[in-house]
C-alpha cells in the first residue's frame, strides 16, 4: 500500500536508512562503551597481576634469605662460637650476592645490631620497638615494618625482620633493609601506562610504597594519602563511563597483611572513548543530513517528471480532440506520401473515395483511384495527366487551390510542408462562399488572407487601426468586445509590453505587416499570445481599405520553450556534476564557446578562458607540445577527424589536476577545417586510482613496506653500487613466537602485531634504508654504509631490543622476539639471489642459536643448511616409516619410593644415529608444523601402553604450545583416553608457562575442561618462564614439577637452594604436588625428602627405557622394596 507512489517509495527508503542509522548509531555507541571498559578493567587486571607477581617474587627473595642464614651460620661455625665481625663480614658477602636489599642485619631482642653487612650499622639501634620484636618472635614468622627513614643514608626503607636461632649464638633477629627507591623501580615497569598508579599497603591500608613514588603520604593511610580514592569511589567492574572514579583492582600477597592496589585515572583510561564517540555522531549526523537531501532531491525529480508526463498526455489529448473537431478536413502525410491520419470530416467530404482512404495509402494512389470513382469532376478524361497535376502540387511549395466535388460542392485546398519532409493538409468546404454575393467574396478574400495567418482569433480594423469586430475575442480572454473600444483594450495589455502596441500601432507597423508577441489578461491570469494583421486591398486598387489579423494563443508554446530551456541548464549542471563540460572553438576568431561551469574545470573563473589560448596558457607547460600535435593533426586530417588527449593543469596552491580533451573538427564544402567542437572531462580520479594500483603492486597491502618487487630492485641498485666500491648490508628477520600468537589468538590480532612491529623497525632505520615484507612473519632491510659489518650489528642490536619490548594489543599483552641474520656486499655475494640466500642462511643460524640474536653470513654456514635440510628430510620419512618410539621414565613417591607415574618421552630410531633424543630434532619437527601430528602418536601410544600397567600407576604426556593451536585438541585427548580405556585420572598432561603466556581465555578454558573431566594438568620446568607465580592463581594446576637446574645445584649454589625451599613451601600452602626433575644423587634426594616435595624423577631411579621394559622395571622395582623392608 505504501509503494503505490514513487514519492511515498523514496520516502519510506529514507525513513528506514533514518532509522538504521540512528540504529546501528546507538549500537556502536553502547559496543564502543563496553569496549572502553572492558580495556580499562583488563589494563588495569593486567597491571595489578604484574605488580603481585613482583611483590612476591621480592618477598620470597629476601624471606628466602633470611630464612636460610642459621643453616649457613650453622655449617661455617663447626661447633665453635662466631664472633659478630666474622659474621658481619659473612652477611657483607651475602649482601654483595643479592640486590635486593641495603643492609643485612642480626639484632638482638633489645633492638642493637649485633652483626650487619654495613660496618656503620654494627652497634647501632634500630628503629624497631622492642614490643615489634616480641611479637615477630612470637609468631615465628617474616614481619615487615616501616617505612622507615635511616639517618644514615637519608632513605626510606621497609625492615624485613624473621626470627632465627643461631646455636652457637642464640636467638637473635634477621633484618633486611630494602630502600624503597629500590622497590619503586621494580614497580615501574608495571605503571608505564599513563595515569596508572600503584600502591603496596599493610592491614589498614597503611601505605608502605607507592608509584609514583609519595614520600609525604608512608605510613598513612592510602586513602588518605591520595593515593587511591576512598572505598566505593571506584571498583574494577564497576564505573559508569563519563563519571570521575577510577578504576581499581587490589590483591592480596603471599604475606599476611600485605596487599597491592593499582589504580587507572578515568581521564586517561577513557580519553579515545570520548573522541571515537563524538566523532561517530557526527558522521552519523552527517549521514542522516545526506539522506533526508537526496530524498528530497528525488521527490523533487518525480513531482516534476509528473507533471512533464501529464503536461504531455493533456497535449496530445487535446491536438487529437482538436483535429477530430475541426470543421474541415484535416489530412497528414509522412515524407514517402503515405498517409498518416485524418478526421471524420475529411472523409465525409471526399465520400466517393472514403473507402480507399487508409492509413498507409499514397497520397498519387488516393488521387488516381478517387479520380477514377468520379471523386473529382474536372478531371476530364485523362485521369493520369490529372493525377500527376495533383501530385506535383503536393509535391511543391504551391498556394492553396480550389476543387469542384460531384454535387457541386467546393472545397478549398490547403497544405503545409513539414521539418521531416512531410505534409499536413485542410479541406474546408467553400460552397456556401461560392454562391454568396460580393459581401461574401470579400469575406472570401478576408478568410482566405486570415488563412494564410493560421488565425484562431480573427479581428477587423479601418485602415486608421480602429478594431472594429474580433470573433472569438470573448472566447480567448472573457472580456467583453467593448474593451476593443475606444482604445480601452490597451488596458488588458501586460503593461511591459503596451509599448508594443501604440495606439497608432496600425500606422507605425513596418513593412505594412504587424506580427508581435504580447501578455493578455485572460481568465484571470497573462497569458502569452501572438497577434498578426495584413492589410486588405482595394479591388484593382494599390490602396489599403482596412485591416485584418489573427490572435493566437502561445502560451503553451512559450511554456514549452521555458521548459526546454530548464532542460538545457538541467543537463549543463549534470556534466558540471561529472566534471565534464563541452566546448566549440571557432578557428576563424579563436573564440571559444563553452558549457556553463566549463572554466571550473580549469579552477579559472567565468568567462577567464575567451580564446583557445587562453585555455592553452592554462595547462602544464609540459604537455602543451603532445596538445598542439594532436590538434594539428586532427585540423590537417591526418591522423583522422578528431583526438583524444589528457593533460595536466596547475591549480593556484600547486597541486596539479588531469582533464581529458576529446575533440573533432568540422569542415566546410572544400575540406578546409572551420571548427572544432567536443568535450572535456576532469579523470583526475582515474589517475590516483592509476597511481594507488602502482603502488599496491609493489608494496605489502598489510604494512605498506616495499614488497619483494621493490625489494629485489633495491638490491640491484646495491649490486651495482658495490661494483663502484660501496659497501650494503642485506639482512633477514624472522619474528619468534608470532604463529603462537596467530594460532591462539587470532589473524586480526597477527596482523596488528605485524603493524607494529613494522612500526618499531622503520624507527630504528635511517631514511635510505629500506624495509620490506618479503612473507608473513619476514621481513627484509637494504642498509646502504660505508662502514660495515660495524654499522649492520649496531642496528641488529637496535631492533631486536626494540621487537622485543612487550605489546599491547587489543587488550592482549603480547611478548615476541626476531632474529637477525646479515649478509655483506659484495663480500657475501656478488647477485641479489646470493645475497638473500645467505642472509637467509645467517638467520637460520641466528634461530637454531637460541633465537633473538642476530649472525653473520659465514661461509660454512651453507654446509649446516645442508645438513638442516638433509635433517627435514629424515624427519619427513621418518613419519612415514613410523620411526618415532615412545620411552618412559618412572617417577618415585617421596613417602613410600614406589613408583607411581611414568613420563613419556619421544625418541628417534634412526636407521644410522641410532636412538635420538628429542633435544637434537624437536625443534625442527615444530618449524616443520610436524608436532601436531607426532603429538598425537605419543598421546594415543601413551594411553595405549598405560592401560596395561598396574591400576596404580599414572602416565605423563608434554604437550607442546603449538599443539594448542588446534581447536580441537581437547577432543583429541578425550578420543586417545576412549579408544584406550584408560582413566582419565591416570593422564596427567604436563604443559610450560610458554603456552599461558598470551593469556588466550580460549586455552584456559580448554585446559579447566580438562582437568574437570579427570585429567591432571602439571607445570613442567617451572621456575624457568615469565612470572610463574601468576599462572598459579590464573590456573589451579595440581602438580608442578621444579625444573632440573634447581635440582642440579642444590647445596652448592645458596640462590637455588633457597629458590627451591620457597617453591615447595610454596606449593605446601597452596595445596599442589611437586616433583623435582634431574635426580642423580641420593644427597639431593634426601635434602628434597626432607623439604616436603612428593615426587623425584631423574637417573638416580633409571633413564628413560621402552615400552617393553616398563612391566619388568616395575616388577624389579617393587621387589627390590620387599627386600629392602626385610
């Protein structure tokens, strides 16, 4: 019902784009809102996390120290008594180790330093109370107090104090000073974010450190200190955007009473919000103002198509009511003489022949064949002279004639030639004028002259141009004949145009002929008319006796060539719209006739390009001699009529426009040229699409660096310059942990790593050099120096510090590294190929050397590629040939040395190295993408072989990050536990910080599945990564196994042993397993036994065996305990 009329169309297209826009408007807003906070709350998440883990891993540091000094005294004194300087000097080598205190400390119960690692501090009070003293010996436990100020050096510090007894000594107090200066710089990587503050707080919210750092507000309240809003201020989760209050996020440490706090100022946090939302509304204003114009554009369109299309069906409606009518004959032929139409009155008064007049009939067919049926009385006896007499009238620009028709009836003969070669005719019926008197033969000649004016309205004047009468003067304007009188039809004259007709009109007309065009007032409204008069002579006399003339009503005429003038401006403005405009030179003047708007092509001002010249002076004085060729060419004919050229113009701030000329000449009767007419049209658009398609062909579409094109150009260029004596530096970067980044978090997230990164490297080059992506994760760098290789390691230095600073992105804080490998020209090759393949070669070192390092092209490198390649090679038929075996190694209970669990570790059977352990190969078999697929064989084996085993008895299967990267890993596990049989409590799936280390909320979930579905999930290597201690609170594992380099330097190296007594009692308190991997002696495992961890593994038990010799081993095993025990 709505779509009965375009207008209601147009408008109900326009409501619905209103309404999505104000639609998708508010979505957008209230997504961007969410967005907003949701990277306030992660930011700040992120940061408290960071600051937790350090505050921690501080503490545990220095708890660690302190706690193992009477076991160090211990052990130095032998049974003898140590005297305080022989202890200070050992608490001055224990302080010297660590930096992460000033002073190291031994003070007695009254608070005197008895020994300490600063020769100042001997003998001196500290600033502790003896009450604090008491009640830290009570609890037995690490108590921190302060912030203190030392008068000594000025600084604030915190006082870390534990209870110790010394044997030899007694009971005394280890202290620790930390400066907080120190504690405030290893919280500043943490607050690089602008307007993040941190603050470390005891019970009470006293405020021990802050960030930035806040001298004035220690040992106040942090709310009163200012340096976090008081409680419900503002809440992690909780702020409405646009409000004052901060965000916040508080943790507890590992420490009773100690607890962080990070803060993110809303002004900072949420400053891209309010920019991104105001300019959303905007152009969603904009677009709504867009809309509403073009429909009213296009409503306006179709009112005024309506009334063009009514306008001329009313005409035709009324030409075909006219002819039909008239009260004579009205004929029409077309150019071939056929006839066209004709009214009922023609046909009536030619009777005899109406039968054989039909459309499509020739005009000498209706003549020959009407003469023949009597139709023409004076046609005698020779029809055919007759016809060609009638024809060749026709035919001709003849007067009209007269016709006898049977029954004596005359008719008058009129016809008209027309613009297409055809004719239209009238037939009046004259009889009544044939046998009327003279009055009725002067009325003859009077019609007969009004004839020849086409009049409608007729009028009769004396010869003084008095009106006398006006037939049909009431029916064209309503008035009465008496305004004709006494000049009183001036009055119904437009007055601009009373001017035109004097009253002395008559006696003032040129050429005693009177044909003007003027506004009468008719019907109430002007409208145009045309008013002719002749004169009418005396008979055989050369003097005008009176005359007559005809009124005809124009308006409709003159409405149609207004609207054919709209038109004509209508379509100027539509190829102004397009940037094009038409012009006609004439070659004789040099004048030049242009399309409105045509000079805006030019940015010249109307009328400012008179000449063709003048346009020539407008264009870029270097395609003024390819414009003049052309336009000789096309003058002389030579290269054809006409041309087609694009050129350049200057505009007045310097920037230049293209236009495209189209031009053809026109010659006179001798061939000379004596015009040129065409148009020109603005396809300056159509060049910078030209220009960008260039551009995108040879630089990366993600980066826009260089691509491999532009690349291999620039190495010519370095090729040809190092023939000359200069030195270039090729080099080849590789981006490490990228397709771990791409796998689990995504492409979008990949491809804006990739960004800025790209970013990061173009800072550290110079201008000359150039960068380029050569594939997904690579890229090149050209380095044009004299001094080289010292230039090219000083920047391989820069971008690998600079890619390896950590990444925020999309609320992800991403770590990634490159690898560099460098090749010099013309020492490393002598053509751009050689000297990519050994660049390429150097990288390929740099990575299987540790990765974020860079080499230099060595020429023994090619011989370690090709041992690389002869490795791929093995691997790739080693799958094929299922070469792959999986061996196990037992891990022993603490408590009762059983075993209870066996590690599955991949070997290598090859047919000519022999057994080989996966340290020589796995990381080939994960640059290859082979691990998902040799994962799965060691998962479905393990499984498999474990079934078979004692009910008791656990298998531990690693899996590798990117085995991750299929979505579907947790379906394969599940799979490999259903064709096995095996208990999901019996899997344990040991995995390395590595693979939290993006944080993908999709991994943990995978992995919290997992472990609900039965599956132990354990830390491998722990202690080894970034931050280990988050990952314990971001996920509940139940076993975490210390890595083997703790292991290997228990009781020679304090910082291990100590490390190691912090992480089980760490795992102790929070309830998870531990092993200790790399167990070779029995002094490491009663020292591990008598420390609380659980589990051991290493070679003190056995190495690795196969599959085979599992169910022996543990037969041996066990019987070796009966033994034992008896």
């Amino acid at each position: 019902m709505l779509l009965r009329t375009p207008r209601r169309a147009a408008a109900l297209i326009a409501a619905s784009l209103l309404l999505a826009i104000g639609v998708g408007t508010g979505l957008l807003l209230d997504r961007m809102h969410r967005t907003a906070r949701d990277a306030a709350e992660g930011l700040v998440q992120r940061s408290a996390s960071v600051v937790e883990s350090t505050v921690n891993r501080l503490f545990l540091q220095i708890d660690g120290t302190l706690a193992s000094l009477p076991d160090l005294l211990t052990q130095l004194s032998q049974g003898r008594e140590l005297e305080p300087d022989e202890v200070s000097k050992i608490l001055r080598s224990i302080s010297f180790q660590n930096l992460n205190f000033r002073d190291l400390l031994l003070i007695e119960p009254n608070g005197v330093a008895w020994a300490s690692a600063q020769p100042a501090s001997k003998d001196r009070p500290m600033p502790i109370a003896p009450a604090a003293l008491a009640l830290t010996s009570k609890r037995a436990a690490l108590e921190i107090i302060g912030p203190v100020l030392n008068p000594a050096t000025g600084e604030w510090a915190l006082l870390f104090v534990r209870p110790v007894r010394i044997r030899s000594i007694g009971t005394l107090f280890a202290v620790a000073e930390v400066p907080i200066p120190l504690v405030v710089t290893l919280l500043t990587p943490a607050a690089e974010v602008t307007g993040l503050r941190v603050a470390v707080t005891r019970a009470g919210s006293q405020l021990l450190v802050s960030l930035p750092h806040d001298e004035e507000g220690m040992n106040r309240p942090a709310v009163a200190s200012g340096v976090f809003p008081a409680e419900g201020a503002g809440r992690s989760g909780a702020f409405r955007i646009g409000s004052s209050a901060p965000v916040i996020a508080s943790r507890p440490t590992l420490y009773r009473g100690i607890s962080i706090a990070v803060t993110l100022d809303p002004d900072t946090g949420f400053a891209d919000w309010g920019r991104d939302r105001d300019q959303l509304i905007a152009v969603a204003l904009g677009s709504s103002v867009v809309v509403v114009a073009l429909a009213a554009v296009i409503v306006l369109l179709i009112q005024q198509r309506e009334r063009t299309e009514k306008e001329r069906q009313r005409g035709r409606a009324t030409l075909e009511s006219a002819i039909e009518s008239m009260s004579d004959g009205f004929v029409m032929f077309d150019a071939q003489d056929r006839l066209v139409v004709c009214n009922s009155r023609f046909l009536d008064l030619y009777s005899v022949s109406a039968p054989i007049i039909e459309p499509g009939a020739t005009f000498e067919h209706i003549i020959r064949e009407g003469a023949k049926r009597g139709q023409y009385p004076q046609a005698g006896d020779d029809l055919e002279a007759f016809t060609r007499e009638m024809v060749e009238w026709h035919r001709g620009d003849h007067p009209s004639m007269e016709r006898l028709l049977p029954n004596d009836r005359w008719l008058l003969i009129t016809e008209r030639s027309m613009p297409d070669g055809g004719t239209v005719g009238i037939r009046t019926d004259i009889t009544p004028m044939k046998q009327a008197m003279r009055e009725l033969a002067i009325s003859e000649r009077r019609f007969s002259a009004l004839a020849k004016a086409g009049a409608i309205v007729t009028w009769h004047a004396t010869v003084e141009g008095s009106v006398i009468e006006a037939p049909g003067w009431e029916a064209l304007t309503t008035l009465p004949l008496e305004t004709l009188q006494d000049d009183r039809w001036l009055m119904v004259v437009h007055p601009q145009d009373r001017a035109l007709v004097a009253p002395n009109w008559v006696a003032a007309a040129a050429d005693n002929a009177i044909d003007v065009e003027i506004r009468l007032l008719t019907y109430g409204s002007w409208r145009w008319v045309r008013v002719r008069g002749v004169p009418v002579y005396e008979p055989n006399r050369n003097e005008i006796s009176e005359w007559v003339g005809t009124i005809h009503d124009i308006h409709e005429q003159r409405s149609a060539q207004a609207a054919l003038g709209e038109s004509e401006a209508r379509f100027a403005r539509a190829i102004a719209a397009v940037g094009m405009g038409t012009w006609d030179w004439d070659l004789a003047t040099d004048a030049l006739h242009l399309s409105p708007g045509y000079e805006a092509l030019y940015q010249k001002a109307p009328g400012s390009l008179p000449t063709a010249r003048a346009a020539m002076e407008a264009m870029h004085p270097e395609d003024v001699p390819s414009y003049v060729t052309a336009v000789e060419r096309a003058l002389s004919g030579n290269g054809g009529a006409g041309y087609d050229i694009e050129f350049r113009i200057v505009q007045s701030d310097g920037s230049v426009r293209w236009l495209r000329m189209q031009g053809r000449a026109e010659r006179d009767a001798m061939g000379q040229a004596v015009r040129m007419s065409g148009v020109t049209q603005d396809v300056t658009a159509k060049h910078v699409a030209e220009l960008r398609l260039a551009h995108m062909a040879r630089h990366d579409a993600l980066t826009d660096l260089p691509n491999r094109i532009m690349l291999r150009e620039r190495l010519d260029e370095a090729v040809a310059s190092a023939k000359r004596g200069d030195a270039s530096a090729i080099f080849c970067l590789d981006l490490d942990r990228f397709k771990q980044v791409n796998d689990t978090l995504g492409h979008p997230v990949g491809d804006e790593l990739l960004r800025a990164v790209t970013r990061r490297i173009l800072d550290c080059t110079r201008k000359n050099d150039m960068v380029a992506r050569v594939g997904g994760d690579e890229f090149a760098i050209v380095q044009t120096s004299l001094d080289q290789p010292g230039d090219a390691t000083v920047l391989a230095q820069r971008i690998i510090a600079e890619v390896s600073r950590p990444y925020e992105i999309e609320g992800h804080r991403l770590v990634v590294g490159t690898s560099v490998g460098i090749a010099i020209s013309p020492r490393d090759g002598t053509d751009p190929d050689q000297l990519l393949r050994s660049a390429d070669l150097a990288l390929y070192r740099a990575k299987t050397e540790g990765r974020g390092t860079y080499r230099l092209f060595e020429p023994d490198m090619n011989i370690r590629m090709q041992a690389r390649h002869a490795l791929e090679h093995d691997l790739r038929r080693a799958i094929v040939k299922d070469e792959f075996e999986v061996f196990y190694q037992p891990l022993i209970d603490m408590e009762t040395r059983r075993i209870c669990s066996f590690e599955a570790l991949l070997r290598w059977s090859h047919p000519a190295r022999g057994v080989v352990g996966p340290d020589s190969f796995i990381a080939a078999v994960e640059e290859l993408g082979m691990i998902g697929q040799i994962g799965e064989v060691v998962l479905a084996r393990a499984c498999m072989e474990a079934a078979r085993w004692p009910a008791d008895i656990k298998v531990a299967v690693n899996l590798s990050p990117a085995q991750f990267a299929n979505r579907g890993i947790k379906n394969l596990v599940l799979a490999a536990l259903d064709r096995s049989g095996l208990a999901p409590e019996r899997l344990e799936l040991e995995i390395t910080e590595t693979l939290l280390l993006q944080e993908s909320d999709e991994i943990l979930n995978t992995l919290h599945d997992l472990q609900e579905y039965g599956v132990t999930i354990s830390m491998d290597d722990f202690g080894t990564g970034y931050s280990s201690l988050s990952y314990l609170r971001k996920f509940p594992f139940r076993k975490v196994k210390i890595d083997k380099s703790f292991i290997r330097e228990l009781g020679s190296e304090p910082g291990s042993t100590a490390i190691v007594h912090a992480i089980l009692e760490l795992c102790r308190k929070l309830g998870i397993k531990t092993t200790a991997e790399g167990v070779e002696t029995t002094r490491q495992l009663e020292w591990l036994a008598a420390a609380g961890c659980k589990e051991a593994q290493g070679f003190l038990f056995s190495a690795a065996r196969p599959a085979s010799e599992v169910l022996p081993l543990i037969k041996a095993h066990s019987a070796m305990l009966v033994e034992t025990q008896m």
